[in-house]
C-alpha cells in the first residue's frame, strides 16, 4: 500500500492511497473508494467524460476514446445442450491458458 500518492490528470492533482498490482496496459486503476470521496459527479461513459468536484468548483476529466479495431479474445454465443451432446469445446489458446490458471 503507497499511501497519499500525488497524481495529475488534466491539470488536477489528486493525493490516494495506491495498491501496488502487476497491471499490463494501463497505469492506474481509479477504484470505488476514490469515485466515492468525489462524489457525486456527471459521468458520460460513452464519451469517457468525468465532471468532478475539484477545489470549490468542477472539472472536467476527458479519458482516452479508443480509435481503429480490438482484438477479440473471447466471443460468447447461446448454446443449445441436449442430454446426447457429447461435442469438445475448442477454445483459443490464451482463453484456455486463463482457465488453465484459474
């Protein structure tokens, strides 16, 4: 735990406490607790808006809009079993590598 970490994000500096995790592909995962002790806000997922009370007033934070295609790991469709269903299940590796862990 990294308690009262200073962090910028359009020009707004925020102190949190911070739980190191191993993460991949982004820096900072802003949690339930900090969302809750800047309560209430407007949110616009759609356009990765965020108005939050900041010193007295509200600021707008504006996220990353992804651009162009994502891959893919996992497609899910309805599946109709019959009590005779005896298919294999073939998955992609990296999905299967996940349930291999888990």
């Amino acid at each position: 735990m990294l308690r009262r970490v200073p962090w910028t994000v359009e020009g707004c500096t925020f102190y949190t406490d911070f739980r190191t995790l191993p993460l991949a592909s982004v820096d900072v995962v802003i949690g339930m607790d900090w969302l809750e002790s800047h309560s209430p806000m407007l949110v616009d997922w759609r356009h990765k808006l965020l108005m939050v009370p900041y010193e007295g007033s509200f600021q707008l934070l504006q996220g990353d809009v992804p651009t162009g295609q994502h891959r893919v790991l996992l497609h899910i469709e309805p599946v109709i079993e019959s009590a005779s269903s005896s298919s294999t299940v073939h998955l992609e590796p990296e999905v299967q590598e996940i349930l291999d862990q888990f």
